[in-house]
C-alpha cells in the first residue's frame, strides 16, 4: 500500500462515517476545530480505522496526541510499519 | 407599505410584546407556582422548574397561534415514552419553545453553553439541571444524562449540534446515541419544519409560518447493544429523519 492510498483510505473512511466534506481534507486541519469532531467521536474514528486497517489500536497513547488530520496519517503509517516490521 | 408587511409588523410587537410579558410575568410567578406544584406532587425543584418551562412552552403555542399554523403529528400522547431521548432536528432559535406541544413536561434539554448567556433564562436552566454539553466534558454529560433518565425524566438533544443554514439536516453527533445505549432507554425520534420560515438563524424579525412537529416511532435500543452499536442506532435513527423530514417538506410544498 502506498502512502498516498494510505491517505485516500482514512480520508474516505473519516467522510462516510464523520459525513464530512471530501474536498475539505487537508493534513493541517484541525479534527476538532475545523473537522467539528468532539471527543465521542474520536472513540469512533478509532473503530473506523481498527475497521479499515484491521488492527488494534484502541489501548495506544498516542492516540490521545493526534490533533490534526496529518497527525492521524502519520500515526497509521508508523503502525502499519511497525507491524510489518 | 403594502399587507403583508403590516402583518409582520404586527406579529412581531404582538409575539416579541406578548413573550416578554410572559417571561416577566412567568419569572414573578415562579416561587408562588413552584411551591404550589411541590406541595401538590412533591416534585424536587428541578423537576419543578422543568414542568414551569413546559408551561412557558404552551403559553408560546398560545402566542404565536394567530400568525403560525401549527400542528403536532406522529404518536399519541400515550405512545410516547415519559423515559426516553428526544432527539431532533434543529431550523431556529425558537425550536426549544416547541417542545411545549409534547406530551411530558419532565425533559431536560442537553444545550450549547450559549444559551445560558440569556440571564433571564439562565437560572432556570440551571434550576432545571439542563446539561451544558459543550464546556461540560461528554463523560460528565453522560452522568448527569443517566441521572436524569434514572428518575424517570426524558433528555433531549439536538444531534446536529447547532441550526441548520440551510435547512437540510446536518451530521448527527454520537451523544445522545452513546446515552441511550448506556440506560437503555428508547430513542424517540422528532422532525420539526418551518421554524426555519419563523425565524432562521442570523434574523430577529419573525415572518408568518406554517410549523408542524413530527414524533415519530420509538426505536428501541436493545439490538444495538454491542460494539459501536451507537454509530448504527445514530445512522438509522438519522435515516428515519432524513425520510420522514422529506416527506413531510414534499406535503408542506404540495399544500402551499
């Protein structure tokens, strides 16, 4: 999987399930602010990426951190990394 | 100056006249009524306070009755659970003053902290134990909610979080849906039109309408208690709302 089609995957799966505005995704917004998620929803966003991943990631710290779409891009990537390694 | 404009010249200084008569009157008359339906039901004071805001809705109904065609459809006063979550759509300021026309008076309103700025409507919101939903965190929320429903009363939210600019129904936040999971309680879907020809967001004049109130079929929230059983309770419930506001919109247009 490319990082590009990494991307399109969470993007696609944060529109349908979040109904938000698919031109609209860029890295630097803001999941809060400028997306509108609140913090029931981020307990969503993770079973939606758990679903469209298949891992767990529900116990992860890291989580906690993310901000911005960028954020959850780059932490999909080092955990798909980190399982492949 | 031609008809119409006249008439809503003088809907507005009868509505805005007549509604702050009755907030005036309605706020000197809260200690004497309040103690009065303590005495009578043994009520606490936010259920007290609850049943005087329901008041205050009907007193709306009664306002607005010469320049707005309303009417409530859907349920029977007796199908609709007292213990459950309201949730509905949300067109304009004045959506709140509708819940007059249901059933039970026993609801509190899950609101954004904004409302609370009106002074004189914020002690009795506080009185009432209306949940801040957005400076309160949702783990607080929930806790106040399930007390609330523990006690036999009815919660209502507004899933879109804030009114709709353009009219259509906007994504629905998971709150309400995370709530009727955790008690149990059904979910009662409500579909409210033409508030938004009352007053839309961003004007203070009010124009004559036609406002019909949908209640529409309890759903039940036992087969979604599993993993992310709320995401599916949320989308089926939107679903119901999204068909049932068409419907209703198609017959308010083919009426006109």
């Amino acid at each position: 999987m490319t990082e590009q089609q990494m991307i399109t995957i969470i993007n696609d799966a944060l529109v349908e399930e979040f109904e938000l505005d698919a031109d609209e995704m860029q890295p630097e917004l803001s999941i809060y602010d400028d997306l509108g998620l609140d913090s029931l929803d981020t307990v969503d966003m993770v079973i939606v990426l758990e679903g469209a991943f298949k891992f767990k990631i529900r116990e992860e710290a890291e989580i906690k951190e993310i901000r911005t779409l960028g954020d959850i891009h780059e932490f999909v990537k080092r955990k798909l990394a980190a399982e492949v390694n | 100056m031609n008809n119409e404009q006249l008439k809503i010249i003088a809907m507005n200084v009868w509505v805005y006249g007549l509604l702050l008569l009755l907030t005036i009157v309605g706020i000197l008359l809260t200690p004497t009524v309040g103690f009065y339906f303590f005495l009578r039901y043994g009520w606490d004071t936010p259920r007290v306070i609850r049943h005087i805001i329901w008041l205050y809705g009907k007193g709306w109904l009664a306002i607005i009755s010469p320049f707005v065609s309303f009417e409530r459809q859907g349920l029977d006063d007796a199908d609709v659970p007292d213990n459950c979550i309201f949730v509905i759509n949300h067109l304009s300021f004045f959506d709140t003053y509708f819940m007059g026309a249901l059933p039970q008076s026993d609801i509190t309103f899950a609101v954004r902290s904004w409302p609370f700025k009106m002074f004189w409507y914020r002690l009795f919101m506080q009185l009432a134990n209306y949940l801040e939903v957005e400076d309160s965190s949702w783990q607080q929320t929930l806790i106040k909610g399930n007390s609330v429903l523990k006690q036999g009363g009815a919660v209502l939210f507004f899933p879109e979080g804030h009114r709709s600019r353009s009219g259509k129904i906007q994504r629905f936040y998971s709150g309400a849906f995370h709530l009727a999971l955790q008690s149990g309680c059904p979910v009662v879907p409500l579909c409210i039109t033409g508030t938004d020809q009352l007053l839309p967001p961003d004007r203070r004049s009010l124009r004559p309408a036609t406002v019909m109130l949908k209640i529409l079929p309890v759903v039940e929230v036992k087969d979604y208690q599993h993993e992310g059983g709320h995401r599916q309770l949320r989308k089926d419930v939107k679903a119901m709302m999204v068909k049932e506001l068409e419907q209703m919109l198609a017959g308010d247009s083919e009426g006109r």
